[in-house]
C-alpha cells in the first residue's frame, strides 16, 4: 500500500528466525535510570530522555546474509516519555562493504502504512552494490509493525470479509448498512485489542523512534531513502529534525503536504487512469497471447463480463471463493508494476476457463486470490491513517462520496466506502497536526511516475511543492517505485545523488525504462 499494496519496490530476502527475534526483545531491556536529563536533537524537536540514550543495540546476525538485527525500548509516547510501559522497535543494519569512502548511514523504511522494512536493506544492498560500499544501509521495523510492538485488530477472516463479502459496487441500502455495520465491528476488534496502544501508533510517534535510532547508531546527520508511505516517515522526519538530515531520496510519494482523507480519495481515479490508460492498451496488444479483446473496449468490455459472472456465482477454485471483488482486488493489485501484466492477463484466461486450466495454474491462482490483505497489514495500515490525520465522520457524506466514486472509477472506487467508514469510526486522534515546509532542509530528490497508481501523479506535485529544496524526477509510465525498477535513467539521478551528491538543477524527466 505502498500506499494500498502488499508487495513494495524491495522483497524481503529472508526472514529472520524466532530464536533471533526473542533474544532482540531481551536485548530491548532499558538501564535502571532515575535521572530525566535528555540531548536535544537539531530542530527544536522534543529531546530524548537519558535513559533511552544509555541502551545500546545488541547487533545478531539476523538471516543467512550480512544483516544484521537488534532492539531497541521507545517510549510509548514521545510527548509523555514516563507514562505506560516502553515499547521495542526491531531495528536492522547492513554494514558497508567499502573499501572506498564512507558517506555515512543511509536509513530508509517499508511502504504501507503496514509493510516490514526489517530486511530491505538486503535488497536494497543487492541492488545498488556502489551504494551499499558507501553505507551502512539501516531499516526498521516501524512501531505496530512485524517485530516491533505489534497493534492487533481482527483476525484474517474478518478481513477478508472487509475486502471481498458481497459486492462493494452495490450501493442498495442494505448493502450500505453492511459495509458500516463491519467497519465498525473491525474498530471494536482494533479497541479490544489494542486499544491502548492505538493512539501511539502514528508517524509522528514513529520519526521520534527513528531519531532515537539515529542517536544510537552514534551519527548526528542521515541520509533517507523512503519509497511510498515511506515519503510520508521521510518528510515527517525531515520537518521534525531538519538538522539532522544529509540527504533524502522520496520515491513514489504519498501527499504529505495534506490529510491521508485527501490523499486517499484521490486514489480511485489513479488506479482507474492506470487500468484505462496503461493496462487494457497492453491487454489489447496482446490479445493473440491472451485472448481478450483486440481493442481496449473490448478487453474492458470481457473483464466486465467476467466480474458480473462472479457476482452471480461465486468460482470456489481450490478452496478459495472468488468475488466480484476478488477480481477488483487482483487487478488494482496487478496496476503497481508493469511486470505484473503478464500475471493478471493470465488469470483472467483461468478465471474464464477453470475447467480446462492447468491444475498448477488454478492452484497458484486461488493462493493469490486467498487474502485481499493480510490481517497484520490492515490492522497498522488503518491505525496509522485514520489517526495520523483527522477524518470527515459523517456518514451521509461518505455514503454520497462513495457513490461518485464508484460511478466515475470503479475498479477502485468501490471500495472507497469501506476505508472511509472505518476511519470514520475510528477513536479520535490526539496525534499533533505537522505541517511540512521544508525548512532548513539540504536538497530533497524526489520521483514519480505520471500514471503511478497508488500514489498520484497530482499528489506528489502538491509534495513537491511542500518541500521548497526539493527536485521532482517525473519518470513516464505508472509504474509504483522508481529506483532500481530497471530504469537507468532514474537510478542514475538516486546514485549520482547519494554517492557524489549530484542533484539536478531544476525539476526533470526520464522516459519509461
């Protein structure tokens, strides 16, 4: 997610053992301190009590790679450092590999909100091997997140309800009632749950842990790559503590200069101009290897048919139900990457033809289709967006709202209603309203594709503007993520940037790779 997406720009390589992950907890534990003196970080920001600052990270190997994982206690909440018990962040570092010049930490984070950012600078290292010589690349797993505290909302069937019961198009008034009646139950789950974490799980909360991290590793400045909601850690970061930044990349870039209400409602119109514009052009092109349509009318036309096949009757394939809203999942899933094409195009033949395709195919599909989202993501992801930032609560509003969506952009549109109601729902925020100006901030590089699905094009233009030191790289395509997504071009404006600090003079282009 990306913003809304389960993958990201970087796989996690391994995963580190549950051996590796108690001892980190452990390893977590603060000094006995009293004292409440505390270093005040550049910026003005709130400083770091004393006693967080006399931890120190127990580094252990944390995979089979050069990885390596600690643990580090925060406070619960920054702004009230000594109320309720600390919570533990998993942090990770991949030492630079040299022998040249060190240019320092570079740090960056998971998309989401929701996503694991523990084992991308495995990736990240495997990528961009000159980088990875210049840094100690770092990464963490971000407060509510994987192995840091985590916040826990439903379990996966009441999930899956959220994304795949019924038909989100449906707007009769008991389907309406339904989709408000499981918002709600879902937030009830989120209260009984975590109910007393949930208004500590927030950004703002997390750039604290992130300077906290900093301190730790003993650098007074970083330099920040942050892809998708990762842009949105960065630039809180970066107006927090400006004086500590050396350099920062924002790649793909969530509005940070608004509410994620704002961000979000402009989504379904980006991922209907992707599956318009980019997608069924490409379906069509190839329709002698996929047999869709000749046409993008046509394509769309057959895809059409076949979501009204589902509505009607549900395909158990394999043990997995398949919705109308199924497909709708899969394919806003397939519009990140133009790699992902192929994948989908494929499952429209086997969703068509079950009978006839192969055993393999039916069962790889049906794993794929088996979970919209997982319920560890969704349960962070609405955490941090409905609190990071105040909601519109009224439901008529969203009722109305939602139904325009839908109407104009359907693929994501429909699902407007169920995001919005849960917000809607949520507990109210006391998190602090931060305003993102880029003041005293070193050049910014940011990118962005035109078509980008998930974060759009028009959002990352109000960023850009937010951010007065910053230069925007509009690459041509949709695809999520720009660096080390096979175009030269942009990788070469992140490397020339961060290892010889080469920056462009003014906004720029590149062509799609």
């Amino acid at each position: 997610m990306s913003t809304l997406s389960r993958s990201s720009t970087f796989r996690n390589a391994t995963r580190w053992s549950v051996a590796a992950a108690a001892g980190l907890l452990v390893a977590a534990a603060l000094p006995a301190a009293t004292a409440q003196a505390s270093t005040a970080p550049a910026g003005g920001a709130a400083r770091i009590p004393e006693r967080y600052l006399q931890q120190h990270l127990d580094w252990r190997p944390c995979d089979s790679g050069a990885l390596e994982c600690a643990a580090m206690a925060v406070p619960r909440d920054w702004r009230h450092p000594g109320a309720g018990p600390d919570l533990t962040v998993a942090v990770s570092r991949h030492r630079a590999t040299g022998p040249g010049a060190r240019k320092g930490v570079l740090m960056m984070a998971a998309g989401g909100p929701g996503a694991s950012g523990l084992t991308r600078p495995t990736g990240l290292a495997q990528g961009a091997p000159k980088v990875a010589a210049a840094y100690d690349i770092v990464s963490f797993d971000q407060r509510g997140v994987g192995s840091s505290t985590r916040v826990v909302c439903s379990d996966q069937p009441t999930v899956d309800s959220l994304f795949t019961s019924g038909d989100l198009r449906d707007r009769t008034s008991q389907a309406i009632r339904q989709t408000f009646a499981r918002a709600r139950a879902f937030v009830r789950d989120c209260q009984r749950n975590s109910g007393d974490l949930l208004p500590y799980i927030t950004t703002d909360q997390a750039v604290h842990d992130m300077d906290l991290y900093r301190a730790l590793l003993g650098v007074d400045k970083i330099s920040y790559f942050g892809p998708s909601y990762a842009s949105f850690l960065g630039a809180y970061y970066a107006t927090e503590f400006p004086g500590r930044v050396e350099r920062m990349v924002l790649d793909s870039n969530v509005d940070f200069s608004g509410s994620w209400q704002s961000f979000m409602t402009g989504q379904p119109r980006s991922f209907q101009r992707r599956f318009e514009q980019d997608f069924l052009p490409w379906l069509a092109q190839n329709d002698a290897v996929y047999h869709q349509g000749r046409t993008p009318d046509e394509a769309k036309a057959g895809y059409e048919r076949l979501r009204r096949a589902l509505h009607d009757h549900p395909l158990e394939l394999e043990g997995t139900t398949v919705t109308a809203n199924s497909l709708d999942v899969a394919a806003t899933d397939a519009m990140y990457n133009t790699r992902r094409f192929g994948g989908f195009a494929s499952a429209l033949g086997v969703l068509e033809h079950p009978d006839t395709a192969a055993p393999a195919d039916r069962k790889a599909l049906a794993q794929r289709l088996q979970h919209a989202m997982g319920a560890a993501f969704v349960a962070d992801f609405f955490t941090v967006t409905c609190g990071d930032t105040p909601w519109n609560r009224d439901s008529g509003y969203w009722v109305r709202e939602s139904a325009e969506a839908t109407r104009a952009y359907p693929l994501a549109g429909a699902r407007e209603l169920t995001f919005a109601s849960i917000c809607a729902s949520w507990p109210r925020s006391k998190a602090p309203h931060v305003e993102v100006t880029g003041k005293g901030l070193p050049p910014v590089l940011m990118l962005n594709s035109v078509h980008d699905p998930a974060t759009h094009y028009e959002g990352a233009l109000r960023a850009h503007r937010a951010l007065p030191t910053s230069r925007l790289v509009t690459v041509d395509g949709g695809d999520h993520g720009q660096y080390l997504n096979g175009n030269a071009c942009a990788d070469g404006f992140v490397e020339g940037y961060l290892l010889d600090d080469r920056i462009p003079a003014g906004d720029t282009t590149c062509p799609t790779a």
